[in-house]
C-alpha cells in the first residue's frame, strides 16, 4: 500500500478489505509550513481518506506521501519548546529508571528522539542512550546537548545493523513515530532485534477510540498513517514475536496509550481490560466508525457558523499555535485570512512562515498583547489549559478563547 496503483492493503496484516470511513479531501502536507518566497509556488496536496481493515480491525489513511517530503530539512517541530511534554518526558524516564533498574551498564534507545528532549532525562542520571532521528535540525539540537544520535529512519535494516554493532536495548522508547512510519511491520520487526531478551520497548501512540469518540479529526494528517487500537497493536506486536504486556491510558495529545511490550508474554489485566472495553464498544468492528464522519462535519459547520457569527458582530480573532492538527482543522474547515488575522506560535522556527493551504502568517505570540484581538482559536487544543495559562493577560485584558473540538465553544 505504497500510493502506487493498484489494491491498496493493510499497513499491518496485508489484508484487502479496507473500507473507507472518512474523507477530509485533498489536504496539503500539515508540518509544511511556507516560507515567504514559497507563497508564489502552489504547494502539494493529497488526498486524506481513512480506512478500516476488517481483517485486523487497523483505521489507517491509504496514501502515503513519501517521507523526504514529510521529514525534510525544514522539518520545523523541535519536541523542547513545550512545557507539558517535558514534565511528562521527565517522570516517564523516572518511572523506567525505577522499574527498570537502569545504571550506567544500560542503554535506552529513542526512535525519533527528536533534539533529545526525553533521553536528555536519562543522561542527566549517568544512563547510556542513543538516538535515531531522521530530521537534521534536531539531531543537531541532541548532539549539541551531548545526546549520542544517528540521523537515519529506523526499521529493519539500521536494528540489525546496531544490533550487530553490538548495541543491544534495555529500554526502547518510541513516542509518536508508530503511527507515522511507512513501514509498520518493519519498524516493529526492528524494535524485536533491538531490544534485549527481558527489555521493553515503552511505545506511545495516539488512541483511535480517543480520536472517534471526542470527534478529533484534526488528528488525521498524512505524517500519521495508523490509527491503533489495543486490538489491532495485539496482532501487530504477535507478527513479530512481540508480546503486549501493560497498557497505560495518557491524557497527552488527546488521548494517548502507553505501550509496555517485550519478548517475553506475560501481560498484566490492563491489557485484557483494555481488550474487553474495546470489544463492547465495537472498536474492533465497522459501524464503530461509520457514524464519524457525519460528527465530523458537525464540528466544521458548527465552527464556522460561530466564527462567522463573531466576525458579524466586529469581533477580531486571531490563532494561536501552528501546530500540524492546525494546518488540517484550518483547510478542512476553510478558515484563512478573511476569518483570522494570524497565528501566534512560541516557536522561532515557526515565525515568519505561512500555515499550508490557508497561509496564514505565524507571528510571535507577543503580537497578541501588542494587537488584542477579541478572540484567540486554541489549534493544539491537546495543550489548552497551558496555553490558557500562557496567556492570561490576554485574558485579563478581556480576550476570550475558543477552543474548536471536541466542540466549537468560547471560553
Ligand atoms: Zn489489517
């Protein structure tokens, strides 16, 4: 299922019966955002339909846009600049240095470990880590913090490759990076050559029965080409001799799991929990998913109706945070220049571009106080109560918020 023609196949299984539940149209690449000489160029677009895999219950997206494009070296998300992420970074390593009996024998591995911001953690303690990122900003973001990285797409090949190194794993984390590698059963047969025999690969990955029920379609981009649930990671870690062994609900990026899976099968009850709920709420079947769409575009017309009602009565509004759910909640919902004035983002990498599609300008966040509009569109609404608190002068001055999913409201 690479794009190419023909019939396009499970992600994971290989299997043909893939039944689209929701299309968000043609949508430009969310994470690419345009420079200024860039605004002359008509930019990509690809189609973003979802699918189900009624073999192995996978929600999954059918195009994959190749990854030089996505992960290029413009590629603007640099982990550190978010508070929240650091904090849940640190007691993650914590905990896994606790558990794990980690010392200064041990390795932590990262896949996609970004400029460091979580094995930043474990080098503080005196741990061994390396890690594996792709985007050459970052990358040289860990190594000039001293955290040992490769710049290389992680799979099949570069664990075998470590492997025979001699580099073998204690811990392996991937946080966000299962859902957007193209080649899902490569990755997982990577991370079973990487990890030694009783280690354990602490895997995060955005939650579909989150995404469905509080109606997070602004989750759906191309970087993110699975959507899992317990069921069908169960099947996928099997493929490849894995065992999913504890399975901890996050309240990060909207509903997260945390993924405890190793070598050996000794699951705890969280995974039969997790297995069961699933099973009476229908994840595992079809109709789960077919009622989204139409949620969908109640909270795109639902949006617009109050934006619109806002801009009648004078009222400015302005975005805050450009971040990739943004890009598609913008274009889906046709929200550009004649809505929004700007985009306030807190990250310099990220000033002075233009968001795909709508191309709205990203300023810094300190032409909020400067400009006062009356009202600030939350994008990343995943981190509202921090970019509430962010910017409580803004409020104090009278600004309100309106935060857009899982309904549009103001507060
Ligand atoms: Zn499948």
């Amino acid at each position: 299922m690479s794009g190419a023609a023909g019939t396009p196949r499970c992600r994971s299984c290989g299997g043909e019966d893939l039944r689209v539940f929701l299309s968000l149209g043609d949508m430009p690449l969310s994470d690419g955002l345009l420079a200024p000489e860039d605004l002359a160029r008509e930019e990509p677009r690809f189609p973003l339909d979802v699918a189900f895999c009624a073999d192995c219950a996978l929600a999954q997206i059918l195009e994959t846009v190749p990854p030089e494009q996505l992960f290029g070296a413009d590629y603007p998300y640099f982990s550190s600049y978010t508070d929240s992420l650091l904090r849940h970074s640190a007691a993650n390593v914590a905990a896994r240095i606790g558990e794990c009996h980690l010392d200064g024998n041990s390795l932590v591995v990262e896949l996609a470990s970004n400029d460091g911001y979580l094995l930043q953690y474990y080098h503080a303690h005196g741990i061994p880590v390396l890690g594996i990122d792709p985007a050459p900003g970052p990358v040289a973001a860990a190594r000039a913090r001293g955290i040992e990285t490769r710049q290389a797409f992680f799979g099949r090949e570069l664990a075998a490759q470590l492997a025979a190194e001699g580099h073998r794993a204690d811990v392996i984390h991937a946080n966000n990076v299962l859902a957007h590698v193209a080649d899902t059963n490569g990755f997982v047969a990577g991370i079973a050559a990487l990890l030694k025999e009783d280690g354990v690969a602490v895997i995060e990955a955005p939650y579909v029965k989150e995404l469905i029920d509080h109606g997070e379609f602004d989750t759906i981009y191309h970087e993110h080409l699975c959507y899992f649930s317990v069921t069908a990671l169960t099947r996928l870690f099997q493929r490849h001799g894995l065992s999913l062994n504890r399975v901890e609900p996050l309240a990060i990026h909207g509903g997260s799991l945390r993924l405890f899976v190793g070598g050996r099968s000794q699951p705890d009850r969280s995974v039969a929990q997790h297995l069961q709920a699933e099973r009476r709420a229908g994840v595992d079947r079809l109709d789960y998913y077919t009622g989204f769409s139409a949620r969908v575009g109640r909270i795109r017309s639902g949006l617009i109706a109050l934006l619109g009602r806002l801009k009648r009565e004078g009222a400015r509004i302005a975005g805050y945070g450009a971040a990739a759910k943004g890009t598609i909640l913008l274009n889906f919902a046709g929200l550009g220049a004649g809505m929004l004035e700007f985009v306030a983002d807190r990250n310099v990498h990220k000033q002075g571009r233009y968001i795909p599609g709508v191309r709205l300008p990203i300023v810094a966040p300190e032409r909020i106080l400067r400009e006062q509009p009356d009202y600030l569109l939350i994008l990343p609404w995943n981190f509202k109560e921090e970019i509430m608190e962010q910017q409580a002068e803004f409020r104090r001055r009278g600004g309100r918020f309106i935060v857009p999913v899982p309904q549009p409201v103001i507060v």
